[in-house]
C-alpha cells in the first residue's frame, strides 16, 4: 500500500485570497515578535476602550455645557456612526448645534 505525500506549499504560491482561509504559518514567529504583536493588541485595546467609554463618562458634563437634550444627542451619535452616507448631515446638523450654542450664550 502506497501513502501518497503532499509537499508544503511555497510561500510564494500562496495569494491573499488563499492565505485568508488556509491559515498556515511557513515560519513561526520568535518570541520577541509574539511579545511585539501581544503589545500592540493591548495597546490598541485600551486605546478603543478609553475612547468609547471617555464620552459616556463626560456625557453629563457635555450635554449642558453645549445646550443640547440627550435625545439629540443620540441623534447625532446615530448619524455619526450609523451610517457613513449620512456624515453630509452630520456636518449639517453639527454646524447648525454650534450656531444654536453660539445665539444661546449670546442671548
């Protein structure tokens, strides 16, 4: 009975479409890379993490400092990060809060 071998494939044959879904490693990485990768991941983790959660922890400061009701609020988050189409509107609607801010502390 005969086994039949297959060869490794060359790194060179491999295209981006392949290499997305075979997931194979050619050469393993050495530890001080691992330790580099594990470093930028936490990094970037606690990046995302003050960045999401520093606007709800100031929200209650920020909504009476622009004159703004925490329903438009959400309006403008939804706007912002719903949809991409619709940052035309955001500028708009951004524009027309700071013009709104600027007549009620003149008045």
């Amino acid at each position: 009975m005969a086994e039949a071998t297959t060869m490794p494939a060359s790194p060179q044959s491999d295209t981006w479409a392949n290499t997305l879904w075979t997931r194979r490693l050619h050469k393993y990485p050495s530890s001080a890379v691992r330790y580099w990768y594990l470093a930028q991941v936490v990094m970037i983790a606690v990046v995302l993490y003050y960045v999401y959660w520093e606007e709800g922890a100031t929200l209650p400061l920020l909504l009476p400092y622009y004159h703004m009701t925490f329903r438009y609020f959400l309006l403008l988050e939804r706007q912002r990060i719903g949809d991409r189409s619709g940052d035309q509107r955001f500028r708009q609607s951004m524009s027309f809060a700071v013009s709104k801010n600027a007549t009620a502390r003149a008045s």
